[in-house]
C-alpha cells in the first residue's frame, strides 16, 4: 500500500547499488596492510553513521518546522493539529528518527566486531562509544514520547522539543575522538575542502560509493516509513470517527425514548393531584 512507481524504481536502483557496493567491497577493495580484512566492516559501519547524522539532523530540523507550525493560534485547537504542513513534519520527524535508531544500531553492531579484531574485546568504555550509545538511547527515548497516548498537537510539540534537545549529542559524538584520548581512530574522511583523508586509491571510492548506496537504501526505507505513518493516522481518524458516529446514534436513538418517558412522567403525576 506504501509502494508506487517512483519508489520500485528506487528500490531497484538500491538493490542493484548494494550489490555493486558488495562487490566492492568484499573483492575490488584491497585488504589493510594492519587490519587485514576486518576493515572491510568500514564500508558498512562509516556510512551508517553518516547516515544516521543525516538523519537525526532532518529529524531536529523538521521538529522546528513542527514548534513553527503549532505555536499559539498557529497549529490547531483544543489538541489537534490542523495545519496540514504541520502534521507533515511531525510524520518526517518520526521516520527520519526511526532511521537514525536503526543505522546507529548497525553502527554499534559493525562497530563491536570491528573492535574485536582490532582493540581484542568486543567492547570498551571509550568515549566514542559511550556517546554514541547515548545517542542510541537518546533517540530510543524520543521514540518511546512519540508513542504515548496524547492529544496529536500536545504530541508533537513536546517530541519536537525532545529532538531539538537530543541532537546536540551530533556534535559531542562526532568530535569526542578530538576532545578525549580514546581507542578509536580519528575521522576516515572528512568531506570538504582540505579534508584528511585516512584513506585513499580504491578504498577511498569504495567508502564514498558505500556512502551514497547507504544513502539511497535510507531514502527508500524513509518514503515508506513516512508512507506508513500517513496509513496509521489515517486508520486513527477513521476510528475516532466511526466512534463519534456510534455515539451520535445512540444519542439520537435514546432521545425520542427519554422525551416520551418524561411526558408519561407527567400524565401519572397529573392524574394522581
């Protein structure tokens, strides 16, 4: 029900980039003289990162659509958003988060294997991976808001203020290699002018060919996530009003019975003076 032309189209292209990103990286891409083959793990954990970044940008980014929307007299009352751009943003907020949470749990997975080879343990209290953990829960958390029964409007306020604050763990997470001592390396490339480069020939164009594959599955995974949010709320009104309309009946049902009960009332009470 979430497909459409535009989005086969998509899907195919990111079946058919995984595949060549596969290739690669498993057989194009030459092996680390120190890491050996564990550092193929880095076509899949870097731009999982990255795009988990992008996504919880887009999240902040859309949650202060949503203030702007719904600010007094703005968005809706008595509890409902009404503006149409509002609900728009709130639905791109959620499913960007939904992202951001499942590519920073790829990251961590692909993160813990890569450290095993690497640092001999699966885990370490290291201050790149404990913000990212945070991060991971900070999101978790900002899920969990957007599902607490309330009042659309009051909903999406409180978790656009929620994403505002969460994001500011982007720059404490990306820059803790540089602020603290820590095992894990610095930055594998840093895009822009002048950017260093930890890597380079064929494992420099396989991580930003990885970047871009991991980015266009993102997209397709994002359209129908937000496809889906659609779907629920419109399966929301269609109950509230199926339930309105049940409580109409009844109400219009019961009334001709209660007037006519009353009337009888007052017969017996006439007769009985």
């Amino acid at each position: 029900m979430t497909g459409s032309l535009a989005t086969r189209v998509l899907g195919a292209v990111a079946l058919a980039a995984a595949a060549v990103m596969a290739i690669l990286a498993l057989w194009i891409s030459p092996a680390d003289e120190v890491q050996g083959d564990a550092v193929r793990l880095m076509y899949v954990h870097v731009p999982s990162i990255w795009v988990a970044y992008g996504s919880f940008v887009l999240t902040a980014f859309a949650s202060a659509r949503v203030l702007r929307r719904t600010r007094s007299g703005a968005g809706g009352s008595q509890g409902v958003i009404a503006d149409r751009q509002a609900r728009h943003w709130d639905r791109v907020a959620g499913a960007a988060a939904e992202l951001g949470v499942i590519f920073t749990a790829l990251t961590l997975m692909t993160g813990s294997l890569w450290g095993k080879v690497t640092w001999g343990a699966y885990w370490q209290w290291d201050a790149r991976l404990t913000t990212t953990v945070l991060l991971f829960v900070t999101y978790l958390g900002y899920l969990a808001l957007r599902r607490l029964p309330a009042e659309s409007r009051s909903r999406a306020r409180r978790s656009a203020v929620m994403a505002l604050i969460a994001v500011v763990n982007l720059p404490i997470v990306h820059y803790s290699v540089d602020w603290w001592r820590t095992l894990h390396q610095e930055a594998s490339l840093e895009l822009g002018p002048g950017g260093a480069r930890n890597y380079t020939g064929e494992m420099y164009w396989t991580l930003l060919y990885s970047w871009a594959t991991f980015t266009v599955v993102a997209l397709w995974i994002g359209i129908h996530r937000y496809r889906v949010l659609r779907l629920e709320e419109l399966a929301e009104e269609a109950a509230l009003e199926e339930l309105l309309a049940a409580r109409r009946a009844e109400y219009e049902s019961a009334g001709p019975r209660s007037t006519g009960q009353e009337s009888s009332d007052h017969a017996e009470q006439v007769t009985s003076r």
